[in-house]
C-alpha cells in the first residue's frame, strides 16, 4: 500500500505546478484524500466487505466531496485537481 501512497504523492508533484511542499500536498489536497479513501474501499470491495466499502467510500465523500464508487479501479498515478 506505502508504495501506491508515494506514487499517488509523486503525481500531484508531477501535474500540479501549484505544489510546493510535502506537507502541503499530503494535508491540503481533497483530491489526494479521496484517491486515499477510494484506495482503502477498494480493498474492503476486492476482499468482499462490501459494507466497509461503502462505508469508507461514503465517509471519504462526507470528508472531500469527491465520489468514487469502491469498485472502480484506478492505477498509479491517477490524479484529482480541484476535488
């Protein structure tokens, strides 16, 4: 999982020219934070928990405003602006 986080870090420097520190990116990016949430109600949905998936997954809506159905399937280096 730690190795998807530093990919999912290393996009958002790689496309967002806006970001300037670590500490920024990783406290301040909704759209960050709901790849990190769709990330863990992912595994919940793969693993066939599907509740805490869909908890999870609602849970990082209530908390971002971006949607992401936990059974969709997003690689590395997926980014969100503006989420």
């Amino acid at each position: 999982m730690f190795p998807r986080v530093k990919s999912d870090i290393k996009a958002v420097f790689d496309r967002d020219p806006a970001a300037r520190s670590l500490l920024e990116v990783i406290f301040c990016y909704p759209g960050l934070h709901a790849i990190w949430f769709h990330r863990l109600s992912h595994w919940f949905w793969k693993n066939e928990f599907w509740f805490f998936g869909r908890l999870t997954s609602h849970l990082g809506r209530f908390l971002t405003g971006v949607e992401i159905h936990p059974g969709a399937t997003i690689g590395r280096g997926f980014f969100i602006d503006h989420g």
